[in-house]
C-alpha cells in the first residue's frame, strides 16, 4: 500500500511539474502582497476558492460533513468563479506552481494529487489571465513550511478590521475570536450565527438579514466563516457599500500558531472540521466539548440567530 502511494504521489508530482510549464497556471499574488492588495483596495470584497469549492461546483463528492452537495450551489458557485465581479476579488491557493517550496511535504503532496486528479475542473472554472489573490491568506500556519513569517502576516490581516464595527457570519460552533486576541484592534464585534451545516439551504434569508445590517450604518466590515456559502454571500455583498471578507479558517489557524503546534489540534470548545469529519468517518465519538455561540460570553454580541 505504501508502495503504491508513493508510486501515485511520484506519478502526479512529475505531471504537475510538466503540465506547469506547459500549459501554464493561474497568477496568484503571494500572501503578504494579497493582504496588502485588500488593505489597499477597502471597497473590495473577498471570495476564495479551494478544493472544496471546486469539488461542490463540479457535484463531486466531498465528505466535507458541514455542507451537502446541491445543484443550486454548483450553478452559483460556477458563476462566482466565472463571472469575475468587478467589485469582488477571487482568491485561489498559491499552489499551482512550486507548491512543495511553500508547503509541509504532506500538504503539498495532498494539493499535488488534487491538481492532476481534477485538472479538467480546474482549467474549466480557473482563468489564466485573471489575477488571483492567494485563498490561503486565511491559512498562515499550519501547512507553511516557514512558520516563522506567520505572526507578521495574521498582524497584517488583523489590519482589516482595525478600529472598525465588525460584523461576523459563522456557523454555530465557529466562535470566532473566542479565547484569542484576533479581534482586539477591533472597535465592536456583532455577529450572525447560521446553522453548522447546510448553512446554503438559506442564504438568502442569512443576506438579507446581513444587507439590514450594512444598511443600518453600524457595520464596517463583514467576516464570512461559513464553508461555500460564504463564497457565494462575498459576491452578493460585494455591490454594498463596505468590504466583504470570505476568512475560512483564520481563527483555527491562530490558535494552533499560538499553541505552536505541528499538526492539527482539537482547540477547546471549537469545531475543527477537519479533525473532526476525519474522526466521525473512522467510527469515532466527538470527543470535543463544543460549545455554541450562545453558551459562551459571545452570546451577548449575537444579533441575528439561524440555529
């Protein structure tokens, strides 16, 4: 079995490197220059695209656990990736190119095989010409080969939302910025908790609630954490008069830069869903105390409840 891994791995990795030159790859902006880019453009909003999003616009399957395969969902996420709204920045991961120079050998491998597997998805749905911002800019450090840039660059996102009215869209046992300084240069936190999973079975009941809220005038800047769904919301939002940011994982990835660790980690009281789906496939209990938005000190700054 292990032969045969190897022979895969070394099989897509000479593919990729020869596919790369000859057909070329997306550009994709490094991470430090694609936070600078949003810092220096605050009227943009932010999409990104990963293997999870191709898959779920492509109808393959997942096993995400958090988000069931829809048509709906493929069509907006097709047009999302496609349509290229000039008010919103598309991001994919700096992978296309060298991937095993910026990356944990484990993940670049992981990426390696992705590529090659669904490269027809890929030149399907990503253009050559258009200029990519990085999506793993919500990724700063536990696949990162050098994990000591990691603190200036989550210094450099946290400037976002310095001095501003945050407002959050997370799922119900995200808990963005729980336990953590991510949001201490923020002016206010609100938030709008959606369901943990399928959260794209109303979205549009979760923009419309966040469309009264921009217009309110007491939000600045808008943080999505709710898988495919965020990617969607970022393109409806973009037109509104304040940035839409698709995060992903930053909170995750913050804590394990601060716990320091080298592998991921079960964060208490947090969902990690790539620790947990992986357990939940192999027969086992969540052991986890997870902890919903409204049973912390969190529940105070909840505006809007889905769950």
């Amino acid at each position: 079995m292990k032969f045969k891994s190897l022979f895969v791995f070394g099989k897509s990795f000479m593919y990729y490197k020869l596919r790369s030159k000859s057909i070329g790859y997306p550009k994709v902006l490094s991470t430090e220059k694609s936070i600078n880019y949003l810092l220096n453009h605050p009227n943009i909003s932010l999409a990104r695209i990963g293997d999870g999003e191709i898959r779920w616009a492509s109808g393959i399957e997942n096993g995400s656990g958090f988000q069931s395969n829809d048509e709906k969902l493929a069509k907006e996420l097709t047009e999302v990736m496609t349509h290229h709204n000039s008010n919103l920045k598309l991001a994919v991961p700096d992978v296309f190119s060298n991937a095993e120079k910026k990356y944990t050998l484990g993940n670049a491998l992981a990426w390696i095989v992705f590529l090659v597997r669904y490269r027809e998805q890929w030149v399907k749905l990503i253009s050559k010409e258009y200029q990519y911002l990085d999506a793993n800019l919500s990724r700063l450090y536990i696949d990162r080969k050098n994990k000591k840039k990691s603190p200036k660059l989550f210094s450099l996102l946290q400037q976002l939302w310095e001095g501003k009215n945050i407002l959050t869209v997370e799922g119900a046992f995200t808990l963005l910025g729980y336990k953590n300084e991510l949001f201490d240069n923020a002016k206010s936190i609100s938030r709008v908790v959606v369901p943990a999973k399928d959260a794209y079975s109303i979205v549009d009941d979760i923009e419309e609630s966040v469309r009264q809220l921009i217009d309110s005038g007491q939000v600045d800047v808008v943080l999505l954490s709710v898988g495919p769904t965020a990617t969607v919301l970022a393109d409806r939002l973009a037109n509104t008069r304040i940035p839409v940011y698709d995060v992903g994982h930053f909170d995750i990835e913050f804590e394990w830069m601060k716990m320091g660790v080298n592998k991921r980690t079960r964060i208490p009281a947090k969902y990690v869903n790539e620790i947990d789906i992986a357990e939940k496939s192999k027969g086992k209990e969540n052991s986890a105390e997870l902890k919903g938005i409204m049973d912390t000190p969190l529940k105070k700054q909840v505006i809007k409840q889905f769950v």
